[in-house]
C-alpha cells in the first residue's frame, strides 16, 4: 500500500512538474527588438546560435522583431516561429544588405512580414508566412515586401491569409516560384499597376523551365497529370492582364514542418509517465510476492 501511494505521489509530482514548466519551454516573450549587425554580432536574444556565416533559431520568438545588417548570411528558422504582433511595421527588416537568405521560419501576424528595402540577391525560401496585412493602396501591408534593388528569389514559400501576398515597389528582375499562394485577399500588388509617377516592378512567376506557383484561385485542368495546370495563370488585378504564371502547380508544395515549442516537453512527459507507471506495477508485483 505504501508503495503505491509513492508511486501515485510520483507520477502527480511529474504532472506538477509539466504544468508548470510548459508556458516557458523554448519560447522567449519580450518586447524590442534583435538585431544582427554589419560586424555578425548578435543583440536583442539567445536563441540565435551562430555557426560561420549561419544563424539558426533554437526555439520560438513572440513580440520582438529582427533587423538584418549583415550581408552574405543565412538566417535558418530551424521551424522556428519569429512573431512581432501589434503596430510594428515588419517582423524582420532588411536594408542596404546583398546575398542574405532567410528560410525554413514561421512569421505570425502584424503589420508586414519580410520587409526587404535598397538590397539585392536576397532569397526567401521555405518560409510560412500567415496572418500579415492591413492598410490600403497605396500602401497595403503584405507578407512580403520588395522596395527598390532586386535580383530576389522567392522560393518554396506558403504565404497563406495575409492582405497581400507579395508587395512589389520598384523592384526589378525577381523570380518568384514553387510557392503557395492561399486565400490572400490579393496575392500581388504593385502601386506600378495603378499610379503613373511609380515604375512599375520586373518579375517572373515561374522558374522559366517547368516550376511555377500554387494559387488556390486557379481553376485550370491537368489532362496529363503532371502536377502543373494545362493553361497558364494569368494573374488580373482590377481586370488588367499584367504578368503570367506559365506553369502553375495543381497542389501545394509540402510547407516546412512546425515544431510546436511544447514538443520536447510532451515527448519527455511521456516518457516520465511511461516510467512512473512502470515502477507502480514493479512495486504492485513487489507486494504481492511478500504476501
């Protein structure tokens, strides 16, 4: 009886244990902002770890925003979520900066995404970027935003319930492809399109080979089954044919995997549970055999 009491004991002293600890496991809740400087140095968390020219996420960030400026770097999610919400203009900021790739991270609500202004040969890639917008033309808010500069690369990106998708400024000879563009209020505005004083943006919606978007208003057929639409997507903002998607994808590109900042947690709850459970049956055993 005894023994059975302490293994009860021991497995609520575990439940305690998890409640407890489960609003802190890897996730940092602060206001401000982490900035990665021109030197590479880090400022504003710890939870970015630098590796060369790499700087990778190990766990979650809530309300503080990133500014990027460093160039040729690499700035990895790891499935990570980085989220600024309330009237902040971006999550993360980039400006003056070349051969910076940000990929593989989970941006969550406010104002703009990736705000990408005066730089070139950035690549966005692997990202989920959900919950961005507001504002009105001509300065709607957008999950991404390309200002001036260019030779971007959006690549492998779901951009999913955002105002825009992508906000184009000025901004020439970008490739966007094999993205997922899902129930965004508009999926790309350009004040080029609608106001004379503003030149319009270069860029191309597929691959130039066989690669182009998911756009979940497109309705065309795939009689040959190879994932990619019969017709062209020809994108009509206000009615106007402005630029073509000349191989839309039939489904969605797999989204990077989203690693809960709880699952250590649950996954070592478990286990404890497993072995607390365990023990009381040796101890039941135990008991039974002295009788």
């Amino acid at each position: 009886m005894i023994g059975e009491r302490r293994a009860t004991l021991l497995l609520l002293l575990i439940l305690c244990v998890a409640i407890v600890a489960f609003p802190n496991v890897e996730i940092v809740k602060a206001e401000g902002t982490i900035y990665i400087w021109a030197d590479g140095t880090i400022e504003g968390t710890d939870k970015i770890q630098k590796d060369g020219n790499i700087y990778t996420l190990t766990g979650s960030i809530y309300d503080k925003r990133m500014i990027i400026e460093k160039s040729n770097i690499i700035i990895d999610g790891n499935g990570h979520t980085l989220s600024c919400h309330g009237a902040t203009m971006y999550d993360v900021y980039l400006s003056n900066v070349e051969g910076v790739t940000i990929k593989n991270m989970v941006i969550d609500g406010g104002l703009n995404g990736i705000f990408v202004e005066d730089c070139t040969y950035v690549t966005i890639s692997g990202n989920k970027i959900t919950e961005i917008g507001g504002g009105f033309p001509p300065n709607p808010m957008a999950a991404i935003i390309l200002r001036h500069g260019g030779f971007h690369r959006i690549v492998g990106n779901s951009i999913v319930d955002n105002f825009v998708g992508i906000h184009f400024s000025t901004s020439s000879n970008n490739r966007i492809y094999n993205n997922n563009f899902i129930n965004n209020q508009g999926d790309l505005y350009d004040p080029g399109w609608y106001y004379p004083q503003t030149t319009p943006s270069t860029y191309f919606l597929d691959d130039g080979l066989s690669g182009g978007n998911y756009w979940s208003n497109y309705n065309g057929t795939d009689s040959d089954e190879d994932g990619i639409g019969d017709t062209p997507y020809i994108y009509k903002p206000e009615n106007e044919t402005l630029f073509t998607d000349n191989y839309p994808l039939m489904n969605p590109v797999p989204a990077i995997p989203e690693f809960p900042s709880w699952t250590p947690l649950l996954i070592t709850l478990v286990a404890l549970v497993a072995v607390a459970v365990v023990y009381r049956r040796k101890l039941q055993n135990w008991g039974r055999w002295r009788k």
